[in-house]
C-alpha cells in the first residue's frame, strides 16, 4: 500500500508539474482568445450568407429590368408598326379621308 501511495504521489507530482494551474490573468487572456474567435467565425458565417442573400437579390432585379426592357422594345415595335406610312394611308382610305402624304411623315415622327 505504501508503494502505491507513492506511486500516486508521483504521478500527480508529474502532472502537476506538466499542467500547472494558469493565473487569472492567463486565463483571461485566452479565454478573450477564445471569444475572439467564436464571434469572428459567427461574424464571417454571417457576413457570407449576408453577401449571398444581396447576389441573388441583384440577380432577381437584373432579371425584372430584362423584363421590363423587353417590354418597352416590344411597345416600341407595336409603335412602329402602328405608325406606318401604308398603314395610316390604309386606314384613311377606308374611311375615306383624303391623303397628305406631307402630313404623313409628320405622323410618323411624333414618337
């Protein structure tokens, strides 16, 4: 029993001596350490899932101005092809209007 008395006295006398206690300042300063860290790991995973939720917002606008200037281009067109010359002349002619064809260009240019 003796033996085994100080057996353990050694092994915590090596232990003690390997792992000694840290002070209070030590333990402070890594323990800011720590904390450090966790809040910089949190920030960074927040930041990028920030970061991606403005990308797909952007693209959702860039998709709605495409839409929208498809739109304008397609009433541009229908512009177009409602201001025809032949077509305006058409139009007159059924309903028996008399042609200037001076004020047609004219009609054509109001856009």
């Amino acid at each position: 029993m003796a033996h085994n008395k100080q057996e353990e006295r050694a092994v915590r006398a090596a232990f003690q001596k390997r792992f000694r206690k840290f002070s209070r300042l030590e333990l402070a300063f890594y323990g800011s350490i720590i904390i450090t860290a966790v809040l910089m790991a949190v920030g960074i995973i927040y930041l990028q899932s920030r970061n991606l939720q403005v990308k797909q917002d952007i693209t959702e606008i860039n998709s709605q101005i495409s839409d929208a200037e498809t739109d304008l281009n397609n009433a541009k067109q229908e512009v177009n092809e409602l201001t025809r010359s032949d077509r305006i002349a058409e139009i007159a002619k059924k309903a028996g209007l008399n042609i200037d064809n001076s004020n047609l260009g004219n009609v054509g240019s109001n856009k």
